[in-house]
C-alpha cells in the first residue's frame, strides 16, 4: 500500500510540471499597440512581408503596417511609388501579410511601422528609417525590411491630353507609350492608376472644378476647362425657353341699351367688328317713313316731304275723278 501511494504521488508531480506550462499559455495576457513587438519576414525581390505581434493585443487595439515598392532611377535618383499594401493587426488578427507588385528594372521595396508611406523620394536611399522593419526603433524582429534592386533602368513613357467639351466639361486621357519597359503611375486625387506599356485611359473632371495629376516622370499637369481649340458651334439652335405669357385685357363694359317703351323691345345696336346689315321692307307705311324722316331729318326737309306726300295724294284723286266721268256715257 505504502509503495501504491508513492507511484501516485510521483505521477501527480510529474502531471503538475507537464501542466503548468500549459495553463501559462492560456492565461498569456495582451498588451497595447504601444507597448507590443513583433516578428516579421520580409522578401523584397519578390515584394512580400509577413508580420505577427509576438503577444495578442488588448481589445480595441490596433497597430498598423505597410510595403511600398517604387521605381529607382540607378545610383541616387529619385523613387516613384509603384504598388502599395496596407494591413492592421487587432486583437482578434495577429498576423498579416503584404504583397506589392515590385518593376522589373531599378526598384525599391520597403516595410514600414505605420501606413505613412511616400509617394516619391528625390534621393535613392531608404527614407524611413527607425520605421523600418528590422531597425531598432521598429518593435519587430526580422531582416531589414529594405530592398534595392533591378539590372536597367526604369523608362515609363506617360503622356496626359486634356480635352475640352463646349459645355464646359472636359476630361483627361492618361495614355503609356508602347516604347516604355515598365508600367507608368498616375497620381489623380490621391488615388494610384498604373498602366502597362502601350495602354490608355480616359479620367473625368469634376464639374466646374480643375484637376491634378502627377506621374511617374516626376511631371505634374494642372487642367481646367477652356474653349475648344477647334472652336463652338455657333449657330446652334439656342436652347428652348417657355413661351412667353399673353395677357387679355377684357373688353371695356357696354351699358345695356335703353328700352323705349312701346317699341316692343330694346334698339339692336351694330358691332364695330362688321359693318350693320340693312334690310328693306315692302310693307313700309308711309307713316313709318314719315318717322323714319323725323329721325334723320331736319324740320324743313319734313315739310317738303310732307307738302310732296299732300300734293301726291291730290293727283290720284283727281286721276280717280278724271277715269270716272271717262266711263260714263
């Protein structure tokens, strides 16, 4: 029994020590970005990077990182930014990995501490220093994450045309010519186009605004719009406009005509718009002309009239006598 208790006791120790270290490895606690490290691989040529924070972070923690690679005139020349990548390790994403597309003639390729990556250098050295992977300041452990390399010189061959439209728009056609060894970069509004030898593409402006654009043969071009050289059409029909309003002024109001009374109704009055229609009337005693006459006469005219009318009236009497006693025998 004595012996049975010691074998126990000798697995129970030898349990614990296997244990222990496992138990550590679970509780490992995190850390904040600031105080982290890490370890990386870096393969320049190839434009590849690889980091992993050595402790998890904290929740809410994050620490950022990212590879450039630019081409490199030979010697001392300047860089231009050719390809980019950016990653951020978080407490729940401890690795990430980098990947740029690196020109096949004199290149630079750089990982970085950060996302503070540069768009060109005038000088061919490294211009990040302590944020380097590999350099002390960096926090991480790995090779010196800077590369130079490439056997000729880097030749893109970029153009850029604007072209102006009569309505006031224009764009920006960013062309590489065929002869070129490597793709041309474009810088329009911060964002990166790059294109293959013998390769174009058309970029708008904005809207009553300029452009900007920079490339990779260290040239810059600034667009705003102006009047075709080949000149507007001029005898464009000019654009529709709403007909013009018409306003109608009522005619002016007519006092309805007075009703004289025994004439069996009101006077018809002619309207200016035709002349009046006159209509004769065979039954027309001689006592309506008398007072028609009254009407557009004068007193003397109506007893001229009226002196005719007696005179008439005495010859048909006299007329009447003179058949009659012609009858008789």
């Amino acid at each position: 029994m004595r012996r049975f208790t010691l074998v126990l006791a000798a697995a129970a120790t030898v349990a614990t020590a296997w244990a222990a270290p496992i138990t550590a490895s679970a509780a490992e606690t995190c850390t904040s970005a600031a105080s982290a490290t890490f370890r990386h691989t870096f393969a320049g040529n190839s434009g590849k990077a690889t980091i992993t924070s050595v402790r998890p972070l904290c929740a809410g923690q994050t620490q950022a990182f990212g590879l450039i690679a630019y081409t490199a005139g030979s010697g001392n020349a300047g860089q231009f930014v050719y390809s980019t990548d950016r990653k951020t390790i978080t407490a729940t994403n401890r690795t990430v990995n980098l990947d740029v597309v690196v020109p096949p003639c004199h290149a630079a390729v750089d990982a970085i501490v950060g996302t503070g990556l540069l768009d060109e250098v005038t000088h061919g050295q490294n211009p990040y220093d302590a944020k380097t992977l590999g350099a002390s300041g960096s926090r991480s452990s790995g090779p010196f994450a800077h590369y130079r390399g490439g056997a000729t010189d880097c030749s893109p061959a970029p153009t850029v045309a604007f072209v102006n439209a009569c309505d006031g728009s224009f764009t920006a056609t960013l062309a590489n010519a065929a002869s070129a060894n490597v793709s041309a970069v474009f810088l329009v509004g911060g964002r990166l186009t790059r294109l293959a030898p013998g390769r174009s593409t058309t970029v708008k402006a904005p809207a009553g605004g300029s452009l900007t654009i920079r490339d990779s043969s260290f040239t810059s071009y600034v667009g705003t719009w102006r009047p075709p050289v080949s000149g507007c059409d001029s005898a464009a029909p000019p654009p529709a406009t709403a007909p013009a309003a018409v306003t109608t002024t009522p005619p002016p109001a007519v006092a309805p005509p007075s009703v004289v009374p025994g004439s069996g109704g009101p006077t018809r009055v002619a309207t200016t718009d035709a002349p009046a229609a006159v209509y004769a009337n065979p039954t027309t005693t001689a006592e309506s002309l008398v007072t028609v006459a009254k009407k557009s006469m004068s007193a003397g005219s109506v007893i001229a009239i009226a002196f005719g009318l007696v005179l008439i009236g005495g010859g048909l009497i006299l007329l009447v006598r003179v058949m009659k006693s012609i009858r008789e025998p």
